[in-house]
C-alpha cells in the first residue's frame, strides 16, 4: 500500500488561507481578548459571520482533492490557532454539538439540526457538547443529569448541572445555538442508559450560571449550566431511547458508545489544535533566533551543535510527530477507518508536546519571553488545556494501552 505524507494542493491552499485569516484577523485582538476574558470578541464575530463562515472550499474552486474533507478540517484548526487558540473557540460553528449530533444521530437528525444550522440564513451559530459535571469528568459514565420522558406531552425531562462547557453561553443564549447534552434515561442501566439531548438555545429551563476565570483559551467561554425541568421534544434524543444493557439494540443505536464516537472526531482537532499554538511558539522562537544571529545549523554532527540548536530541533521533532499522527487520525476518519486508537494518539502526543514546546520557548527566551510584551507567555498558558478536554493525557494514554494491548475498560482502568 503506497504512503503519501504529501497534502493535496487543496488542503495547501487551505492551509495558506487560514494562516492569512489568522495573522490578519487573530493575531492584531490576541492580547485584547486574552485580558477581556468574557467579552465577547466581536471583531472576530462579525468577521465570521460577514465572511468567514464561507467554506474554504466555496473560494478554492474545489481544488480539494477526494477525501480531504476532514483532513482540512484539521489544518484549519491548526492555522487559526497558530493565529489564537481562544479565538478560535469562540468561533460560531457547531463545534462539537455538531460533531455530536454527525456521529451519533440518525439522518433524520443530521438533517433537522444541521441544516436548521446551516439555514439560519443571517449568519452561523454556536454548538456545544455538555458531558462533564462536578462529580463526573475523565469517568463520563458517571453522569447523573437525568432525562425523564413525559408520555403525555411527548417531551424528555432534563434535570442536573453541567460545568466547563466550550462555546456554552453563545450555544445556549444565541438564537438558534444548541447544546448536545448527556444524560442517563435509566440510571440502573449504567453507561447503558446514558443519551445525548439537543437543547436549542434559550428553552426554558436551561439556565447559563455563569463563565469559568482560566488561565488559558480566556476568550473562549467556558460556561456552567443548569438544568431544570428542562423540557425537549422527544425527537431531540440523539439515537433510539432504549437502553442497551449488553449487546446493540434491536434498532442498532450505538448508545454510550455512539455518543463516545464523538471523540474519534474531536480528539484530532483538539491534537491540531495544539500542534497550531505550538508552531506559534516555534516560529516565533526561530524568528527572534535568526535577529540575533542565531542559525540552527540542521545538517551539524548532534556533538557540534550548541544547546540552543539541539532543543530547537528536538521541539521541531516533537511538533512534526504530533502533527503527522493527527494528520493519519483525520485521514482514516475521512476514509471510514476506525481511528478510535490513532485519535487518543494524536491527541496525547500533541497535548504533551506543545505543553513541553511552549515552556521551552519561555525558558530559553528569557525573561523577555515571561513578559507580557511578547504572546509567547500567552501560548504557554493556552497550550495547556489541550491536555485536559476531550480525555486527558492520563485517559488517551489508557486508551492506547486499551486498544494495543487489546484489554477491556474492566481490566485496565
Ligand atoms: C477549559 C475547559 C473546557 C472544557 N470544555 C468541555 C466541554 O466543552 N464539554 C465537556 O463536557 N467538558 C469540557 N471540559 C471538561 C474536561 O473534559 C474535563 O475537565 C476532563 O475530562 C477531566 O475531567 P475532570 O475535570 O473531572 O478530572 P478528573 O477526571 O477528576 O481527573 C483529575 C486527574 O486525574 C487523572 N485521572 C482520572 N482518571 C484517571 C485514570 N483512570 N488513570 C489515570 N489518571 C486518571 C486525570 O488525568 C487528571 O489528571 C472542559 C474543561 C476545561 C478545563
């Protein structure tokens, strides 16, 4: 089988777009939106919503090659958060209630919530995914938010709290904004009986308590929200309502772990992600490098090079790794392969090293480089969370170790 690490002139033509998209756009209210964490960026808002939202793919003359589709997915993800992780975040997309509403609804759904956002006509909207809640996180099977159905009136239920939620205050305050929210319809029934609910923005009950203060991504709304009595039509459970105790269910809903395939999608978007803001550091280091003179002489025997040079080439190393097993996830979800291992690969991989890829550009910076002069200090702080949400470094190790070593959750936890 040939390999081919080369992007298609397609994806390279995306790939210069939204570099262009991130140093004009981004770059100039990076700082600006990183100290008004909570202010809605609307600079970059309203360019989304004037122009950006038009599809790469429009503008290309659909030069895309096959199959490029979610390949680019990731290196837009990648660019924009080259030009600003938080900015990014707070993009109006469906994000990952629509991830969510692809991998575990049926047609029907895809068509009724996705083309509902995709008509909103005006400009596009914010979707979120609710999954985590004070007691439940990296163990999601631990959710107690409960969906119960009224048979009178047709509609499910929904009471609990959910908590760090990326995009929660635009998904659940801006018209036609969603908010794909887990919850267990049978609680005897374990993981079993955990589903996904669309809450359109603004149905009573849903209340926004409030946005998290963080250290990093702070343009990026990250919100807490309360469920109660929160009413949805019945056709806004993702899948079929029975609850799978063992075995697929006669209608063949995937369930739990229809809902967990979200994450074969967003695990190597998060993975670009960070691979962008390492590549931000990187850049700028190699830059402020070659104004002092500096060059990294890569074709040097390893015990002639000087310091500097061998930690700039071991982070290049570590960030072209991290970059090539997102890229091998995106491609196999784009050609139907099961990526589930390849996307807590990538995941952990990009996690750990732009974590390691932006402190070393503070270290060997200097005091300059811990100054807020410089947005380098600012990349240390948003490289970070890349190695919390969608599973942590600890969960996608696990999951990794899962799938080679072919034991089940039981036995490896
Ligand atoms: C900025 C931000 C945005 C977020 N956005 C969203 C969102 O949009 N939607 C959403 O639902 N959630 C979101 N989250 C929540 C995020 O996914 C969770 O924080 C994450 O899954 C970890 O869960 P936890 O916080 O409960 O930590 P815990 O599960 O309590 O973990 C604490 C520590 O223990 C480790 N650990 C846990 N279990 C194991 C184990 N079995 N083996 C080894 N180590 C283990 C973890 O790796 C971690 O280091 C967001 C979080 C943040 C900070």
């Amino acid at each position: 089988m040939p390999i081919d690490f080369e992007l298609s002139e397609g994806s390279k033509l995306a790939q210069a777009h939204y570099r262009q998209v991130a140093v004009d756009q981004m770059r100039p209210i990076s700082r600006k939106y990183d100290l008004a964490e909570h202010h809605l960026p609307t600079e970059w808002v309203d360019y989304w919503w004037d122009e950006g939202r038009f599809s790469f793919h429009d503008k290309a003359e659909n030069k895309t090659a096959p199959n490029d589709g979610f390949v680019t997915v990731c290196l837009q993800a990648e660019e924009l958060c080259w030009g600003d992780a938080g900015l990014y975040l707070r993009m109006p997309t469906p994000a990952l209630g629509g991830s969510a509403v692809s991998s575990a609804g049926t047609n029907e759904q895809r068509e009724q919530f996705m083309s509902a956002f995709r008509e909103k006509g005006g400009h596009p909207i914010w979707g979120a995914m609710a999954i985590t809640e004070p007691q439940a996180g990296s163990d999601a099977a631990a959710i107690e938010t409960t969906a119960d159905f009224d048979a009178d009136t047709e509609e499910w239920i929904l009471n609990g709290t959910k908590i760090f939620c990326t995009a929660g205050e635009g998904a659940s305050t801006a018209d036609g904004g969603f908010i794909v929210v887990w919850a267990t319809i049978d609680k005897s029934a374990g993981r079993g009986g955990i589903k996904s609910f669309v809450v359109m923005a603004n149905t009573p009950g849903m209340e926004l308590i409030g946005c998290e203060k963080k250290l990093g991504i702070r343009a990026s709304d990250t919100a807490t929200l309360r469920f109660d009595n929160c009413r949805v039509p019945k056709e806004n459970l993702l899948g079929s309502a029975e609850v799978r105790k063992k075995g697929p269910t006669k209608t063949g809903d995937k369930g739990f772990k229809g809902a967990m395939a979200t994450f074969d999608a967003s695990r190597p978007i998060v993975a670009a992600m960070a691979t962008g803001v390492g590549g931000a550091a990187l850049d700028f280091l190699k830059e402020e490098l070659e104004n002092q003179g500096i060059q990294i002489r890569y074709d040097t025997p390893p015990r002639e090079l000087t310091a500097i040079e061998r930690d700039v080439i071991e982070m290049e190393a570590e960030l072209q790794a991290a970059r090539l097993l997102t890229w091998r996830a995106a491609w196999m979800m784009n050609t139907g392969k099961r990526n589930n291992l390849e996307a807590s690969m990538a995941k952990a991989k990009a996690g750990l090293a732009v974590t390691k890829i932006t402190q070393k550009t503070v270290q060997i910076l200097g005091p300059v480089g811990y100054s807020k002069k410089l947005l380098v200090e600012k990349w240390m702080r948003d490289a970070k969370i890349n190695d919390i949400y969608e599973g942590t470094q600890q969960i996608n190790q696990l999951i990794v170790a899962r799938r080679i070593l072919d034991y089940p959750s039981a036995m490896l936890r």
